[in-house]
C-alpha cells in the first residue's frame, strides 16, 4: 500500500508492505500533478490511500477545490492499484467556519466518488465524535489504537 498525504503520517503504519509520502504543505493541484508519478514508482502496490484537500479550504475557493479534485480524480480512475481517497479529518478547536467548510468538502468528496466508482474513507463518520483520538494540536494521538482509517484500504 502507497499513503500519500499532505501532513506527516508516517507514524501511521509500521508494516514493511506500506510506504507512507508525505509531501508537507502540498494542495490538491500539486498531488495531482505527482500521483501519476507516484504509482508508477510503486508498481507493486495493490492499494493508493489519497489524503490531501484539508490545506486547500483555508484558501476558501470551494469551485476551485472541487475542480482540483476532479482533475485528480480522473487521473486515479484508471490506475492500477485500487484507489481510495481518505476524506478530510473533523477539526477539533478550529473554528466553525473551518469545520463547516470540512464537512461540505467532505460530503462532495464522498458523492463525487461514489458517482466515479471511487473508494472513499469517510473519516468524518469514523472520528467526529471522537476527540479523544487528537491531541491539542490536531494530530492524531499516537498512544490510541484506533485512529487508522487508511488501514481500511488494505
């Protein structure tokens, strides 16, 4: 399995079979234009986790966004490995105009690869009500077992 996302989550997975990429501060558009790129240097992989758009909301150019997606969407389509695209993760003391903008993102991600025969993660329903699985600061708490939605993917 091949994860790539835009924030660090190596410490995700320690199995020898997953490589996690994580390309900081990357929007939709920058993934886009690499994963072709990036499956192509894993032939192998029988699965490709897509973790990218949270960073893009901030820019606050929803359209824009959706296209990104679609872009990136279309390139995935035909890949090899199956695909899934991991949805945005819920804010915990972010703000509710950040946490409104994540679910909208979230509820079109999950519509857009349901019509495109996508695999999507909804991690909205997986972790929204758990905030015991962030620290302060967002991340994922690496003591807890549980936050692993892309484990889903193998």
């Amino acid at each position: 399995m091949v994860l790539v996302a835009v924030n660090d989550l190596r410490h995700f997975s320690s199995k020898k079979n997953t490589k996690v990429l994580c390309f900081n501060n990357d929007m939709v558009s920058d993934i886009s234009k690499k994963i072709l790129k990036i499956a192509a240097e894993h032939p192998t992989a029988k699965s490709l986790v897509i973790h990218t758009g949270a960073l893009d909301v901030e820019k606050q150019q929803s359209e824009v966004l959706k296209q990104d997606f679609m872009d990136l969407l279309n390139k995935v389509r035909g890949l090899k490995p199956v695909v899934y695209v991991s949805g945005p993760l819920p804010t915990v003391r972010r703000g509710d105009e950040r946490f409104s903008r994540l679910m909208l993102l979230n509820r079109w991600l999950k519509a857009t690869c349901a019509a495109q025969s996508i695999n999507f993660i909804d991690n909205f329903n997986i972790f929204g009500e758990r905030r015991h699985l962030f620290k302060a600061c967002q991340c994922w708490n690496k003591t807890d077992t549980a936050p692993k939605s892309h484990m889903l993917a193998n």
